[in-house]
C-alpha cells in the first residue's frame, strides 16, 4: 500500500459465527450492517450506540 491520502485507506471488521458473517462495520458507510436475524438486530443497536461509532 502507497497513498498519502486518507481517503484511500477503508476499515472493515467483519463478525462470523459458525463460519457465517453476522455482521460488518464498513468505514465507508460509518455503521454496522447485519446479513443474518441476529446480525440485522447487533447492527441496529451497535449503530444506536453513539459512544462507538465515534471510536
């Protein structure tokens, strides 16, 4: 990787359970995204908590 803009560079943290992803938090969207029942309800509430999307 070589870029001096800040712009270029995207953080990703993926969640799986049973080798199934439940949730993501993308840095381009700035907020969780669930892909199963229990991830969408994860991502709603990570999402509602302000303290760690500000982290």
């Amino acid at each position: 990787f070589n870029s001096t803009e800040p712009k270029d560079i995207k953080y990703m943290r993926s969640y799986y359970y049973n080798k199934i992803e439940v949730t993501r938090f993308d840095s381009d969207v700035r907020k969780f995204v669930g892909f199963t029942e229990f991830g969408v309800k994860k991502a709603e509430t990570w999402n509602n908590d302000q303290g760690d999307l500000a982290v």
